[in-house]
C-alpha cells in the first residue's frame, strides 16, 4: 500500500530535517535489520553496515532523486552497501556471481505463524521445502511476504525485470505446491 | 461481471473479482468463482496457484525491539550532528556536552511518563495524548498502549489486567501452569491462554481483534463468544448487543498504530480523523459538509502530527489547520 506520507518525509529530509530522517529511520530500521540479518547472518555486520549506510543516506541526501516511495530505495541500496562490506571481508574479487552466491536466505519454523491462510502452506514440513528452493526464489518469497514489497519493487531490489520476478515469484510458490502434493501421497 | 479470458497466472492476479474470491470479501465473487473453476476443470490447476501467490505465506515478524532502535538512532544522530558541527569548524566541546545532558534529560522524562502508582500492590501505566507505551508484565507478557489510555494489575494476580483505552497484548502461554490471563474492559471480559490480539475501547464500547491463538470474550450481558485468528467484534455494554462483527480483518489495519501509523483503506475522511482526535485529544471541525466523505486510503504516521496533518491534507486535498485543540478542516 502505498504510504501517503513518504513524499513528504523524504523532501523534508533533502532539506537536511533531521525530524523527518528519524521517521524515516525509525519506520525502516527493524525491517532492514531482519532484512540484513538474512543475508549476513551476523549480527554485529549488520547493525555496523546499517547504521554506515543510514549515515550514508543522510549525508547524500541532495543527490537523491524524487520517489514515489522510498521503500524500494532503501532496500536495494542497503542490500547493496552490505554485499560490498560482505565481499570485502571475505576478499571476493569476481563481481557478477557474488550476489547470488552470497545471498542464501534460511528460514526457520518459529517465523512462520502456525495459523496459515493458504490450506497449502499449513503443511508442517513447509520450512524445509522453502529452504529447498533455488536462492533467488526465496529471496523473492522473503521481499513479498515478510518485507511486504510488490512485485515491481522486488524487481527493483533483486535488479530483475518485472517480468523476471513475477516468474521468480510464481515459480516459487508452483514448486512449494508440488513438494507438498508430494509429501501428501507419500504420507497417504 | 465482464467475461473475460483467463490464461496466465497473471490475468488472475490483476483480477478485482479473483482477488475478492480468494479473501471471500464478496459473496457474489464467491459464487461466480464456484461456477467458474466447474465450468473451467483445465484450468483448476492454474486458478489456485493464483489463489496461493494472493495468500502467500505468514510470517512473525522478528525485529528489534522499538527501545533498541531509539538507542540505536541516538547514537546515529550523535554522530551526524558531531560531523555537521565539525564541517562548519565550530568546535565547542561544552555545547555538545549540554546537547547530551539534554538529550539524557528528555530520555529521562519519556521514560518517566506512565505513572506508577505507590500504593502497595496495585500497577499501574497512563499515557499522555501522542504518547504510545511498550510494557512487560511481571509475568513476561508485552503490551503496547496507545495514547490516552490506561492500564492496570495487582501485583499478586498480574494475570488479570483493567484496560480503558486501546492496547495490543502479546501474552505467554505458562504451559506448565496453563494459567489464563484476562483483560477486563467495562464491555467485557477476554480470557486468554497466549496470544496476541488488540483491546479498544474508546468510544463507549470494547472492540477485540484477535492477531493469533485462540481467546473467548465474556460480553457484560452473559455471553460467550469464541474467536478465530482474524475476528472482529465490537460490543457496547450500553446498548447490551454486538455492534459490528468481521470474520476476517487484516492485521495492519488493526494494530498498524503500535508501529506508529494508521492504515485507511476506503475510509471516509470523518472517520479517519476521528482517529487522529482520539491520539492527539483534539476535536474535528469540518467547515465543508461535502469533505467528511473524502475516500482516504494509504498510511500516515501518528508519530508526528504535523507531518501526519500534511499527508492526509495531500491525500484528499483539503485545507487542516490546527488551532489549539481544534482541527478545521475545509477544502483547498
């Protein structure tokens, strides 16, 4: 949905407003943080790399073009602020693989709510099958579904095309069905 | 209903009515559907890979807590006004250390804002207009309270907690004990095992929506009511009956307030800013009749009035000035 108040906040903040930087610090904070903490799996790289980037934004914040929303922004940005601290620790010099390499999303059984709405993903084994599937298919169901982008956004963030991920998208939740018909004959 | 083709996924996800169908928003969508997959068995395959992708998947969301993000945010600011102060080379080291004091000053008072009422064993939490509050009960139990509202418990039962206002609970399951925990308006009674759901009673009566789990509302007029993740239900004590039932809301338009914002989706502009008074303690005064039925859909922030004032003014293009305690509001 989108937030009728972003405009605002973010001219505010080109004009140097601390206030509205606080807003918009505050609001995006937690959701980058899990966000960042999927892809590093460390905690303190995380925490490091966010405030680095927030302070980065801050200070670049006259070069900033207009947005329609600043969601999309931020977590493209910041995912690749924290690829570029990733690859220099680990001293990883081939540019074009890395992404996919490095991002590998894990999901564990206490995040999912135990109430799903889908009859589908009720199924108990449904962590695993989503850590089964291919690296960008998950990054695609974590953007969707826990950070709550549309399917432009996701492109946006994953540097796909539209196209690209709303097959991403469908493809993933086509194999999740298949897995668990599967698991349903084999346990029948 | 316009026929149309259905071939890809994609021409049932931008579809309104398919949308409807699978969040049975409309009966008349329901059964158009029902006929349609009967009348369609090929495609049956395609038609609920498009119902799972609208549904998706749930998940908790786990993040840090809203006071490691303020400490996490003072230093940040710290840092930028150290460098702001730094490029324009005006070194004052003591200015900075009354920016801090200050700063630790108003933490302080923030902090200090419920009060807690000495009395030898009742608790007890109030916020002020503006203010939203996040608790830990002695027994672990979290609660987030919304402005203008208050909470409290005994210290020898804190299972059972008053509420006049609106607060979000999050309670513990004591799975050893199997102990239940109540909130307890002058509506109704909530019975609870562990589970988060949302408490309002503003406005002369007391609305539950339930987020997850399982709890059974005692209402004042002796009976029981059972609820299901998602449930909606307004009962007014005054009036002795259910004012308004859902059986399935959205869980952000409900509790978006604890994470500082408020969800419209088609709302008049009369209700919305209802909502805005009951935060702010404010009163609404529309100049233009014909402006209380703007439709307003979108997020704004109740963190900040202002800036929450801009954008609904920007949303339905009206004119909001605040004066005092009142809110004029007229067209553009």
């Amino acid at each position: 949905m989108k937030n009728l108040s972003d405009e605002y906040v973010w001219k505010a903040l080109k004009e140097g407003d601390l206030n509205a930087f606080s807003i918009l610090y505050k609001t995006y904070y937690p959701r980058l943080y899990n966000y960042g903490l999927k892809i590093s799996r460390k905690i303190h790289l995380t925490e490091d790399t966010l405030q680095d980037f927030f302070l980065y934004v801050y200070e670049h914040r006259e070069n900033l073009s207009d947005l329609d929303t600043i969601a999309p922004y931020l977590f493209s940005s910041y995912r690749r602020h924290l690829i570029r601290a990733l690859k220099k620790k680990s001293k990883i010099v081939s540019f074009d693989e890395m992404d996919v390499k490095i991002i590998d999303i894990q999901f564990s059984p206490e995040e999912l709510i135990t109430h799903q709405e889908s009859e589908t993903f009720k199924n108990k084994n449904i962590t695993t099958l989503l850590n089964k599937l291919p690296k960008r298919q998950k990054e695609a169901i974590y953007l969707k579904y826990y950070s709550g982008l549309n399917t432009h956004d996701i492109a946006n963030v994953m540097e796909l095309n539209y196209q690209s991920a709303a097959n991403t998208i469908h493809k993933a939740i086509k194999n999740l069905r298949e897995e668990v018909s599967i698991l349903q004959l084999i346990n029948s | 209903m316009a026929k149309k083709n259905y071939d890809t996924i994609e021409d049932f996800l931008i579809d309104e009515s398919f949308n409807n169908w699978v969040k049975a928003t409309r009966l008349t969508d329901v059964d158009f559907w029902e006929e349609w997959i009967a009348c369609n068995p090929h495609k049956k395959d395609l038609v609920f890979e498009a119902k799972d992708i609208v549904l998706g998947i749930q998940f908790m969301h786990i993040e840090p807590s809203s006071e490691k993000v303020d400490t996490t945010w003072s230093l940040l600011e710290d840092k930028i006004k150290a460098k702001t102060l730094e490029k324009s080379k005006k070194k004052s080291p003591n200015y900075f250390k009354l920016v801090g004091i200050a700063a630790s000053i108003l933490l302080l008072v923030s902090v200090g804002l419920y009060t807690f009422n000495k009395s030898p064993e009742k608790i007890s939490y109030k916020t002020a207009y503006g203010e939203v509050l996040n608790l830990k009960l002695m027994d672990g139990s979290l609660v987030t309270l919304n402005s203008n509202s208050s909470i409290y418990y005994y210290e020898n039962n804190n299972r059972k907690v008053w509420l006049t206002g609106e607060a979000f609970f999050e309670v513990d399951k004591k799975i050893t004990t199997n102990a239940k925990f109540w909130v307890l308006t002058d509506d109704l009674n909530v019975e609870v095992y562990g589970t988060s759901f949302n408490v309002d009673t503003k406005h002369k009566k007391t609305a539950v929506f339930l987020e997850e789990g399982n709890i059974w509302l005692e209402l004042k007029n002796g009976a029981t009511q059972k609820m299901v993740p998602g449930n909606f239900i307004s009962y007014s004590s005054v009036d002795s009956r259910i004012i308004e039932r859902k059986e399935k809301v959205a869980s952000r338009f409900k509790t978006s307030w604890k994470d500082g914002s408020i969800i419209f989706e088609k709302l008049p502009l009369v209700e919305a800013i209802q909502k805005i008074e009951d935060t702010y303690g404010l009163t609404a005064i529309f100049k233009d009749e014909d402006c209380k039925s703007k439709l307003i859909t979108g997020g704004v922030p109740i963190t900040n009035l202002s800036i929450c004032l801009k954008a609904i003014e920007k949303s339905v293009n009206v004119k909001i000035t605040k004066l005092k305690n009142q809110l004029i509001i007229q067209k553009k």
